[in-house]
C-alpha cells in the first residue's frame, strides 16, 4: 500500500515556507526603498541643474557693475553735443516744462536714449549680463530679460532744477543662463 502525504487545505504554510516567505518581504522591502532613494536623488539632482546656486559674490559683482555703470555714464560727454553730459541730457527730457537742450536738431530725449542704449547694451552683451532700465518721468526705458530672474538694482538720482525734485535713473542686472 502506497502511503500518500496529506495536503493541509487549510492555507497554513510551514516553518520552512514562513521563512522564505518573510524572506521575500524582507526583500521587496529594500527594493523599494532603494527606489526611494534614487527616486529623491534624481529629483534633487534635477532641481540643482535648473536652479543653480547664485554666490555672494555673483550677487556682489552684479550690484557694483550697475552701481559702477551708472555713475560712469552720467558724467560721459555725448558725441552729438560736446558741451553737455548725459545728466545734462536726462535732467532737460525730465523737465516737463519745458525742453532747452538740442543736439543736431534732435531733443535731448532722442539723444540720451540713443547715447544710453549705444553704451548700454554692448557693454551688457559683452559681459553676459541682462539688463531692464528706466529713467523716472521719460520714455527712456529698456525692458530686458531680468524680469523673472534673481536681479540686483542700483539707482542713480538726478537733481532737477530747484522746486523740481529730481529724476531716478534704475538699472537691474542679471546673469544670463
């Protein structure tokens, strides 16, 4: 007579299933917080190469180029009119009342914002830097590409004449990435 193993029906494993079983867990467990964490790295890893770390002295170097930048051009001399600056210039297109300055048959707001931009610019481009500018009280205004970008401003005040106050000259610098 052949004798036959009785199965358990009940579901119930084994000492020696239980092992393996718990085993397996086990594994699947590490499995997924390797997943985890190379998921968490990769995220990281992201967010780091889209949004690079500005130095303090990236942010130094901005603010002292546009503070530097604009107290140099308003003592420049403007080539259409020798005998005057670019202060001179901005202060007459600030004046409401009325207009003395003209260079060549132009006011001097079409000159000092043909001036400003033929420096600005240029000087900008060649740095790698991206700039807005405005000057208070004018149309003299160039909107760059730092409007969504970490940017430094520097300002510039200009006294007009006496009982007029005065007109603000703001550059905003920012790296190009």
């Amino acid at each position: 007579m052949v004798t036959m193993k009785r199965r358990d029906v009940s579901g119930r494993v084994g000492a020696r299933g239980a092992k393996h079983l718990r085993a397996q867990l086990e594994i699947m467990g590490l499995i997924i917080i390797v997943l985890i964490v190379a998921t968490s790295l990769m995220l990281y890893m992201v967010y780091k190469i889209n949004n690079p770390e500005r130095s303090p002295k990236a942010a130094f170097v901005n603010k002292e180029l546009a503070s530097n930048f604009l107290i140099t051009v308003t003592k420049v001399n403007v080539l259409e009119c020798p005998h005057h600056t670019v202060t001179d210039l901005v202060t007459d297109c600030a004046n409401s009342i009325q207009k003395r300055i003209y260079c060549g048959g132009e006011s001097s707001c079409v000159v000092a914002n043909r001036t400003l931009f033929a420096m600005l610019a240029p000087t900008m481009e060649e740095l790698g830097k991206n700039f807005s500018f405005s000057i208070e009280n004018t149309d003299i205004s160039y909107t760059g590409a730092c409007d969504n970008k970490e940017k430094v401003q520097a300002t510039q005040v200009l006294p007009l004449a006496i009982g007029f106050g005065h007109v603000s000259m703001v550059l905003d610098v920012c790296d190009v990435y």
